[in-house]
C-alpha cells in the first residue's frame, strides 16, 4: 500500500543524510518530516478486522443501535466489522467484551482499486 511507497522514501532520504552535511541535509529534513506525517495520517486512518473466533463469521462486528456482535468481515450498511487502531485500543478497555486480545487475529483491511 502507500505505507510501502513511503518507507521506501524515507529510507532513501535518510541514507542521502548520512552522506549529505549542510544545505542539502536540511532540506532532507524538511522532505522526512513531511513523510512522516504522512505515514502517520495514513497509519491513524487504516482499518482492520478483529477476529475472534476462526472461520468467516467470527469477526468482531458493532452493530448500529444494538452494540457488539460476531458475524463477518464486511462492512454494510447496518453494522461496522472495520476499525481503526484508536478504536480497537478502546475496545481493548471495555470490561464487558470478553474478548481474549492476546488471541485476537487483528489485520489490515485492504484497500479497494
């Protein structure tokens, strides 16, 4: 994904750095900063899936107007099985999921073309 993309950046800007004092260094700076805040509003924006149980029903879903559920991986209209790290680090606080996180298998949605 982009993530990639922008790794391989960063890791060319910062061997030119290692090489490059001065001028041409500040400006390498400037473009890895850059990079890496870009890295970071694309990584706060990723979604993933939570699985709790094997099988393709076993994803953690929340269902609008109900709370949590297990069902499958795919987002509609009448519930979310996509989230954010933020808020798979909030679940995480919830005392009434009972969820085994250390088993939990937390992965990546894809993005579409």
């Amino acid at each position: 994904m982009y993530t990639k993309l922008i790794d391989d950046q960063i890791n060319q800007l910062e061997a030119v750095m290692d090489v490059h004092e001065g001028t041409p260094a500040i400006l390498v700076e400037d473009a890895l900063s850059w990079l890496y805040k870009v890295r970071g509003q694309i990584l706060s924006n990723q979604k993933y899936t939570v699985q709790v149980f094997p099988g393709e029903r076993g994803y953690l879903n929340f269902i609008r107007g109900e709370g949590f559920s297990v069902y499958s991986s795919d987002d509609t209209e009448d519930w979310r099985a996509h989230f954010t790290q933020a808020e798979i680090n909030e679940f995480k606080k919830k005392h009434d999921l009972a969820i085994d996180w250390d088993k939990a298998i937390i992965e990546p949605v894809k993005a579409e073309n």
